[in-house]
C-alpha cells in the first residue's frame, strides 16, 4: 500500500513528514511518492537545483523511510514547459535528478500529469522517449535505483 503527496496546496513541512513515516509503518503502508504539486522545485522550477538545506531534509527522510520499512519515491513533473526540441533539457532533468540521487533517493517518477494537451500523439512519444531516457540515465547512477515509474514506455500503433 501507498501514500502519494501530490495534491495541489501547501505541501506538508519537514517534520509532518518526518512523523508521517512512522505512521504508515503503524498502518501498514510500504511506499510514499513525493509529488507535491505545490511544491515548487518539484514543479514550476523542475530545472533548478535545491538548495542544500532541502537536500539534506531529502536524506534525513530517506532515512526515516527505511527506518519504518516505507521506499522513499520521488515524482519530479517537468511537463508544464518541457522543451522537447532542446537536448540541453534532459541534461537538466538528470542533473536534478543525480543531486536526489546523491541525497539518498533510489526510486524515482517521472510525472507528466496534469499538463494543457496541445499536440496529442506527438507530445505523447516525446514523453516516451523521455521516460526511456531518464529510465536508462537512472540504471546507469546505480543498479539499485528502481526503474522510473512508467518505464520504457510505447503507444500502441492503430
């Protein structure tokens, strides 16, 4: 069983996520997904870095995590202005994404959620490519990093 944080308000502070590790342990749950919509770095500033203290909150709720026997996942939800056509993006996507990785993170998604539909078919391939991207980058960081949620991904053809 899960719990996801990935509603549209304030994200939960440190601490509440601190406690919340025990509390699934005490009910059951095995997995958080971290996805805060709200959360800005998560979201609107997908590209920027976070800043050290943010980090090192990651790595002290990694910790927590497995502590209680919870997998520690987080969504990152570049899709609002992902430019496909700029190679340089998927540089800045797995630079972000090395930075958790060097915080302790070991399981990863990679949301496209909740994005305007303007191109259909196309934007979904290019969504493809990225996850199978990423999903590739992320096996090399480590072979204990879990795949990207909604790997190696295809559209059927009609």
């Amino acid at each position: 069983m899960d719990i996801i944080e990935g509603f549209y308000n304030d994200p939960w502070p440190h601490p509440e996520r601190l406690r919340m590790m025990g509390f699934l342990e005490d009910a059951g749950f095995n997995y958080y997904l971290y996805a805060p919509k709200m959360e800005p770095y998560h979201r609107q500033w997908w590209r920027e870095p976070y800043p050290e203290a943010e980090l090192m909150n990651f790595a002290e709720l990694i910790a927590a995590a497995h502590a209680h026997g919870i997998t520690f996942n987080y969504g990152i939800s570049p899709g609002l202005d992902f430019n496909f056509r700029d190679p340089q993006e998927l540089e800045r996507l797995t630079a972000k994404l090395t930075s958790l990785f060097a915080a302790g993170v070991r399981s990863f998604t990679l949301c496209f959620d909740d994005i305007p539909a303007r191109a259909g078919r196309r934007m979904a391939l290019q969504q493809i490519e990225v996850v199978n991207q990423v999903h590739a980058f992320l096996q090399d960081l480590g072979p204990e990093t879990e795949p990207v949620s909604y790997t190696h991904l295809t559209l059927p053809t009609k």
